[in-house]
C-alpha cells in the first residue's frame, strides 16, 4: 500500500505558506510523503482533482484520489486523516 499526499499551492498565496510547515512536521511524523505543487507548474490538475481553492490537499492511496481537503488542514487534523488511510 503506498499513500502520499499532494498539496496544491500558488504562488504568494498566504494560506498556502501556513500549510507549508504543517506539511513538513507530519510528513516526517508519519513518514507519509507529501508532494507540494504549484497549480501554475500543473494547470491540469484543476480540473484532474477538481481544485477551488488553494491550499487544497489530496490523499492518494495506491494511485487512487481517496479524500480532498481543502484550504488550509491543522496537523492534528491532517494526522488523523492520513492515520485512517494508513490502517484502513
């Protein structure tokens, strides 16, 4: 089973720099990678994953988008999140 998570951001976007350090801390907590994208650099992933806002984060699980969480996630949150995909 591999999980990772990608977060799309832009550029400049203030919320995307609070989800940054939060991102960082459970990626080495939970030993999930977490992917950081800027929508410029992927224009297709808009419509792909269905994006309105930014930060939003998706949880992949074996390839497969399994949850979308936009804005921004708080760590224990986003701990939890990622826990139920880990064991479920």
């Amino acid at each position: 089973m591999t999980l990772i998570a990608l977060c799309f951001i832009q550029k400049g976007c203030i919320a995307c720099e609070e989800q940054a350090p939060v991102n960082s801390e459970v990626s080495k907590l939970l030993g999930v990678t977490i992917e950081e994208i800027d929508i410029a650099d992927r224009p297709d992933a808009i419509r792909t994953y269905t994006l309105r806002v930014t930060p939003t984060t998706v949880v992949v699980k074996d390839g497969i988008a399994v949850e979308t969480i936009p804005g921004v996630v708080q760590r224990e949150q986003f701990e939890e999140i990622l826990n139920r995909h880990l064991t479920g």
